[in-house]
C-alpha cells in the first residue's frame, strides 16, 4: 500500500518524500501506528499525512482507530498545528470519527477512502485548492470605451416580439457580426478550411451563471464562470505560444465583458483561427433569452 500511496501522490501533483513512505507491515501493532503518526504529524516538513490499514486475518479495526486518534491527538497538542489526515482502512468509507482519547477530547473527523488511490487524488485537490486561494485575486480587463448601448439595442429590438421568459431565441448572422464589431472582435472572412481552431462556447449553468469553455489545439479544455481576470486568462492560454498570448488576452477579454454586457445571452459558439486569432464568421452562433442566464447571488 505504501507503493501504491507514493505514486499515487505523485501523479496528484503531491511532493511524496521517499524518506517519510513508512510500511509497517501487515501483522504490526497497533501502537507503532500511533508512533509513527505522532512523529510524522510532528515533522515540521511534513504538511499531510495519508495513513493506510488493511485488514489481513483476524485484526481490529478499532484497536488501529484509535491508536491513529492517539497519533494525531498527541502530535496537535504537542505542535498546536492541525494537519490534513486521510484514511484508507479499506473496510471504512466516508467520515470516520475515530475512538475518543477520553470525554474532554474534542471529536475528530477524517476522510475516509475504499482505495489508496482516492485519498491521494483528494489530497491532491486541497494542495490545489491551498494554492489557489493563497494567490492573488485577479483583476477585471474592463474596456470602457466600447459602445455597449449599441449591442443591447441589437439585442432589445430582437425580443420586442418574443418576451416569454422560456423562449430561447437564435440570433441572426448579421446581427451576431454586428454585435460582435461592437465590441473590437475581428473576422476570419475566408472560406477555406480551418487546421488549427480554438474553440469557445458559452452556456449557463444553474449555479454559477454562465461558464465559458475553451478548448485549445492541442484538446486542452479550460472552463471558468464570468466575468474573467487577467489571472483567469492568463491560466487559460499558459500553453499558447508566447507570439499569440496578447492578442487572446484581448479576445478573452473582450468575450467576457460583452457576456457581462449582455445579460440576455443564454449561448455562444465560435472559433479562432489559431494563426491570426480571428473569428471564424462561418462557425459563429448565438442564442438570447428574454430573462438571461440566472447569476448567483453573493
């Protein structure tokens, strides 16, 4: 199992020290776990910990339990730090409180996986999760020089006949192109066939409004709810060719204020040539709807 912890972790994105992959046995006691997991926890290297158990013959599961809670029990009052603890004892899944020390302990929860393998993709998703709310907020690429009013109009005279809240409306062509002037975008007016294509839609989403899904060259889909940051967008083209990022950070831009604009754009669907980051006009859809994609309320 420890074999199956490390290189799990390592394809999580986890930094796995082979120094601290410590295998107990099957037929160890269960006081060396609660050793083991007290010196660990204690080890100001070490920021996580997955533990594994499993069961082989005639064992007891509580007797692991809670020398585990021990373990963990003794490393915090010793550190006064909390550290993230996962469990694989194979034959617990969901949330384990393991055995109480004495009526004054506090309960402790913890994350409890059938296979070694989840407890180290979960883990891996709370490092992930940690650097992201350690950095920076982003910052909103607001151009305040583009004529929405115009593009709201387009857009008003369309539903002046169609009101109902549940019709979902398709915008012309020319009406989209027009739109789309509005806000600086560039068209790709040949009609040859495309090779290289990014491709953007635009749908909602009934929590967070609408989502903006691009898919790159090489198939890697990135998808985020509006409106973008310029850290948003930086994420999203980290693999473009350096000569190109400029002018997607402006296309992106661009797309996520005329999404913020508009508020009765329900979907979007175009393509960018990869070499001049132009709009295909051959492949560019639209749908409206009277009463728009429903933004969460914070």
């Amino acid at each position: 199992m420890t074999t199956i912890f490390a290189d799990a972790g390592e394809s999580n994105g986890l930094n796995v020290d082979s120094n601290n992959s410590i295998n107990l046995g099957a037929f160890t006691l269960p006081e060396n776990y609660e050793k083991v997991v007290k010196e660990k926890l204690s080890d100001e290297k070490i920021d996580a910990l997955l533990i594994g158990f499993a069961c082989v013959g005639n064992c007891n599961i509580n007797a692991v339990s809670k020398a585990i809670r021990k373990g963990v029990s003794s490393a915090v009052k010793e550190t006064n730090i909390n550290k993230p603890v996962l469990l694989c004892l194979m034959v617990e899944v969901g949330l384990v409180t393991l055995v109480k020390e004495d009526e004054n302990d506090e309960d402790k929860m913890f994350p409890a996986f059938r296979f070694p393998e989840s407890a180290a993709r979960a883990l891996g998703k709370i490092v992930k999760y940690a650097e992201f709310i350690k950095s920076p907020a982003g910052i909103l690429v607001w151009d305040k020089e583009i004529d929405s009013e115009h593009a709201r109009k387009i857009i008003q005279n369309i539903l002046k006949d169609n009101s109902k809240e549940d019709k979902i409306l398709n915008v012309n062509k020319n009406d989209v192109i027009k739109i789309f002037n509005t806000f600086g975008f560039i068209f790709y007016d040949k009609d040859d066939e495309i090779e290289e294509q990014i491709s953007v839609n635009v749908k909602p989403d009934t929590l967070f409004g609408p989502l903006i899904e691009i898919q790159l060259p090489d198939k890697t889909k990135f998808v985020r709810i509006t409106p973008l940051t310029d850290r948003d967008i930086e994420e999203a083209i980290t693999e473009i060719d350096k000569t190109k990022r400029n002018a997607l950070k402006l296309i992106f831009a661009k797309l996520s204020q005329m999404i913020e604009e508009l508020p009765w754009l329900w979907e979007l669907e175009m393509y960018l040539e990869f070499n001049s980051m132009q709009i295909n006009k051959n492949n560019l859809y639209m749908n409206i709807k009277p009463g728009g994609a429903k933004r969460p309320v914070y």
